[in-house]
C-alpha cells in the first residue's frame, strides 16, 4: 500500500482596501508561482471600496509563505490582505 506524502488544506484569502486596479493581476500572478488550486474567487466592487475573495486548496507548509507574500502585494497596493486555513 502506498500512502501519499502531499498534503492539502483548504485556505480562504482575503484582500480589502479602496479599490485598486492592479491588485487582482498582482495576486493571481503570484500566486500562479505557488503548488496551489484556486477553487472559487468572488469580487466585490462598491463605493470605491474592493473585497476580492480566494478560495484555495494549498499545502498547509506553504500557508505562512503564501500569507506573507499576499501581504506584501495588498500592502503595495494600499489594501489588506489575511490569510487563513479551514
């Protein structure tokens, strides 16, 4: 029997901020570098504000990583940004 060392966790990202057009690009860019699936990403767009919304299933071991690199990209845009496993 073989057991499979890869491991997998749900994750949601969230970024909040006034709306910033490059934001998005930035995100989806980087983390296209990441062992990572996007499930499920929901954007929400009012009043000049911007709540974009990742559902993802990563490596738990990649989660600090991620949540750092996700933070640096929001704060260079103006915004927020957390990071968190299900």
């Amino acid at each position: 029997m073989s057991v499979s060392t890869k491991k997998t966790a749900k994750a949601i990202l969230l970024i909040s901020g006034a709306e910033n057009s490059h934001v998005e690009g930035a995100t989806t860019k980087a983390l296209s570098e990441y062992s990572l699936l996007i499930i499920d990403t929901q954007k929400i767009s009012m009043a000049g504000r911007l709540i974009l919304a990742f559902l993802l299933e990563i490596d738990p071991a990649h989660a600090d990583a991620i949540g750092r690199e996700m933070a640096s990209i929001s704060q260079e845009c103006g915004m927020d940004s957390a990071l968190e496993l299900l």
